[in-house]
C-alpha cells in the first residue's frame, strides 16, 4: 500500500544524491565493494553501507577519508563536499526550529542557564552527556551525532573573548546519579574547575529552601550585540525557542530570582566541592 508520501529520489534527496556519488567514487578508485572501502579506511563495512543508501551520511572525518583514497580532488572535491553537507544538514540531530539557538549561542556575549533537573550542556563531561543520549534509546550513530552537536558547543569556552556565562543550579542535580559514580564525580569536578574561571559563574540554589521559581522548566537565555535575547525552554517532548520580549522578561526574571536566592560563588563552589567528595567515596 502507497503510504501517500512523495518518493525519495536522488533528485530531491541530498543524502540520495551523496550515496549516488559516494558509490561512483569507490567504484572508480578500484573498490568493487563498500567492504573493501570499508577496509581501506578502517570502519566498520555498515558505516559505508549506510553512507551509499543514503541512510546516514558520513562524520566529517569519515567523508575525507573517502574522498582522500579514493583520490578525489580540486572542484569534483569541493561539489561532494557541498552534497554532504546538505546531506548532514538534512540529517541533522538538531530540529530545525531550535537550530538558531546553537547560532545565537556560539557569538552571544552573555549567557545564563537554569539548571533544575541536569547539568546544562554547555559545561557537560562526555561521559554525562554520553549517559543521557544512551537512555534515550538511541543507536551509536546517533549517539554519535548529539555528541559531535554538544561537544561544539562548548567551543565557546575557549574563545579569545569568551563570553559572560551565569549558571544556576538546583541542589538536587547534583545528588541526581547520572551514570556511574565515576561519572558523576568527574562531572563535578569539571564544574568545581569551571567555577574557578573569570567568566563563568555557578551558583548553587540549596534543596533545604524548597519549592523555588524556576521549578517549571530549565532556562537557556543568549543576548548578542545586533539582535533581540534569545530563550530555550527545554520541553519533555519539545523543546521551545521565542525572542518574545515579553516571554524573554519573564524567564529573565525567574533566572534572577533563583540566582539571588542561591549561594555566592565561593559558598556554591564548597557545595561542589563537598559533592564531589561525596560521589569519591
């Protein structure tokens, strides 16, 4: 039965298209299987299986890998690379209507995250992140794909002219057992030496002062120069991105109620401190 959706067709299709020249390629540098290819460039045989269905495109590194032995180069080089470009854009983790956050936040100049479930992204170890991607049921691959997305992000640490970066977070995510307590305990240790940075305040809202503001939902807010600030409300089926004033107002304030109810920064840092050795034990 016609499901009534339109055909894929290399056509329409970027990641057709690229699976239609990745194919091309091989067979002309001599590769009479994606097993072989596979081989030459030590992957596994399914990730080029894939990358010729135009079911997954290649990671960047795999894609140079291809093109490199199989001797692709000049302006046949710089076309397939626009075609896996579109490909990964079209395969991207990240939905289209949140992507503009990952802009916004990579050029802000101030960012402020509420934390009251996890540890933002931004200031995530691998090792947290990677638990959290696992538990959604995901395959490597994709997996994979939000790593690559996350660890980006974090980029913006190490910039010349790092941006100003306020964090608030509830007591309680740092009691939450995310992974193993190696795990945990690396993850906070990364926070206790972020803390310790010029730029980046973390400020710890004590469980012992119960319900509080921010309960409602964690709070993503990036101002850059030339446009309006930007929120993220991360959604349990999806997530939300406004530059609503009055939207950004109130989220804004619930920011700052949750951080002047936290503790200073040295007093917040003793908090992660004691977590840490709590997760060491």
């Amino acid at each position: 039965m016609s499901s009534g959706l339109p055909e894929r067709t290399a056509e329409t299709d970027p990641k057709l298209l690229l699976a239609e020249n990745v194919k091309l390629i091989r067979r002309a540098a001599g590769f009479t299987s994606g097993l072989a290819l596979a081989d030459k460039i030590q992957v596994h045989e399914s990730v080029i299986a894939k990358a010729e269905t135009g079911e997954r495109p290649p990671t960047p590194e795999v894609m140079h890998a291809i093109l490199d032995v199989c001797d692709v180069s000049g302006l046949h080089r710089t076309a397939l690379l626009g075609i896996w470009k579109l490909a990964r854009a079209k395969d991207s983790p990240v939905p289209v209507r949140v992507a503009p956050w990952f802009e916004t936040e990579a050029k802000a100049h101030t960012l402020r995250y509420w934390a009251p479930v996890i540890v933002p992204g931004i200031v995530q170890t691998p090792a947290y992140a990677r638990e959290l991607f696992g538990a959604m049921d995901l395959d490597d691959d994709k997996i994979a794909d939000f790593m690559e997305v996350r660890m980006g992000r974090q980029a913006i640490l190490k910039r010349s002219d790092p941006p100003d970066i306020g964090i608030a977070l509830w007591e309680p995510v740092l009691q939450h057992q995310i992974g193993s307590r190696e795990v945990m305990r690396e993850q906070l240790v990364r926070l206790v030496e972020l803390s310790r940075l010029p730029t980046v305040m973390i400020h710890v809202l004590p469980s012992s002062l119960g319900a509080n503001a921010g309960l409602g939902s964690p709070i993503n807010l990036a101002a850059t120069d030339h446009a309006p600030e930007l929120l993220l409300t991360d959604g349990l089926v999806e997530d939300h991105l406004t530059q609503d004033s009055a939207v950004v107002r109130k989220a804004r304030a619930t920011f700052n109620t949750v951080r002047g109810d936290a503790l200073n920064r040295a007093d917040s840092r003793a908090i992660l401190i004691e977590a840490v050795n709590r997760w060491s034990d």
